[in-house]
C-alpha cells in the first residue's frame, strides 16, 4: 500500500488524496503538523530531505515528492490522463501553471487570512499582491472555462484534480468567486464526479 505523508487544509495534499480516492487506490495517510515546525523536524527530514508535504511512499518503497509529479504518477494509464500525445502536454501545461502563477498566491493569501489570521495585519501588503497576482490566475481560468467544460480536451482529468485543489478554497483568501462565473460552475461540474469528496472530508478520513 503507498504511504503519503500530508497535513489537514492543504491544497496540495488534498489533491493527491482527492485522485487516489476517485480511483480508489488503498493508502496509508500519516499526518504531519505544518503548523509546529514537524515538516522541518530532524524524524521527518530523514524520510523527506526537502522538508515538505505531501511526499509520498509508493508501495514498492519508491519516494515522491510535489503534489503534481504525484498526480501525474497515479494517473498515468486511467481515465484522468488523457492518451493523446497533445493532449497529455496540456496536463503538464495546466499543472506546470498551477505551481508557478496559481498556487504561489492564492495559497499564501488563505494562509494569512484563514489559517494564521494572527499574522495578517503584518503580512497586509504581501497580502494585497499575492491577491492581485491570485485574480490574475482565476481571470485566465475563467476565460478557458467560459469555452471548455474542463481543462483538457473537454473531460475530467488530473489536470482539473490540480487545479481545483487551491481554487475550491480561494474564497478563503477573500478571493471573490462570484467575479468568476466559469470557474465557479467547473468547480460545481468537479464537485458532481464520481467519488468526489470534499478536503476537509478527505483530511478527517483514517
Ligand atoms: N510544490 C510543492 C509545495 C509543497 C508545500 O509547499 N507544502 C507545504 C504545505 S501545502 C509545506 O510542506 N509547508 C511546510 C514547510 O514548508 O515547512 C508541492 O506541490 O507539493
């Protein structure tokens, strides 16, 4: 069985948890406390040099780590990775996206505004940009999503798994969701697949 090393609200953990769920892959989840500093932890440094979650365990005792390369391992050879040559590079596309101009914002802006709020007023102008970046992703999204029903080619994939992590809590950041109608209805259109369950369902799971 894969072992995956995760924390509770944590975009990127859940969507790993999300895709294994939808294609019912059995794991062993081994929770981590960001929020005390175990990530940098002397125990958790040896199983995971890079200090982070989630990392993952494959069952024959290979390690991953980044929640995209981890998508796109488990998905390889079903449903959620599109056999196209072309298509398969608009995955890699969207999720390279997503760890570049997505999550790097609207991560950080929820964390400041819902998850440590104690540090909000010292953090307000990083806040304000990472806002700012943040509407920019979803203003890109919306435009795609306006013409598409998901990602790629028209059909539920990883690539929607990736994206949706951080985007089903960008209202938490204070992201207004109601600018962006599109994405709002793919985040409606995800929540109807089959086995879909929601982060906080999946983080309270054994
Ligand atoms: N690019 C990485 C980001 C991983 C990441 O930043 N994880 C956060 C939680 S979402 C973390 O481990 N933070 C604790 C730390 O940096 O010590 C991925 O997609 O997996």
């Amino acid at each position: 069985m894969h072992t995956l090393y995760t924390t509770l609200g944590s975009g990127n953990c859940y969507k790993v948890q999300l895709l294994m769920h939808q294609l019912n892959i059995p794991f062993r989840k081994i929770n981590i406390d960001v929020l005390s500093g175990e990530t940098k932890s002397p125990d958790y440094l040896a199983i995971n040099p890079n200090g982070k979650v989630p990392f993952l365990i494959l069952s024959d005792g290979r390690m991953l780590g980044e929640s995209n390369a981890m998508l796109l391992h488990l998905a390889e050879g079903t449903e959620f990775m599109p056999e196209d040559r072309f298509e398969r590079t608009r995955v890699y596309e969207w999720l390279f996206w997503e760890q570049s101009s997505h999550e790097p914002f609207i991560s950080p802006a929820r964390f400041w505004i819902a998850i440590m709020p104690e540090g909000r007023e010292e953090k307000a102008e990083q806040i304000a940009q990472w806002q700012e970046r943040g509407n920019q992703a979803l203003k890109f999204m919306d435009k795609h999503l306006s013409r598409h029903d998901f990602l790629v080619g028209d059909r539920y994939s990883v690539a929607d798994i990736g994206l949706y992590g951080y985007t089903c809590v960008a209202h938490q950041g204070e992201f207004d969701m109601s600018s962006y109608p599109a994405v709002s209805a793919w985040l409606n259109r995800i929540e109807q697949t089959t086995h879909y369950s929601p982060m906080m369902d999946l983080a309270q799971a054994a």
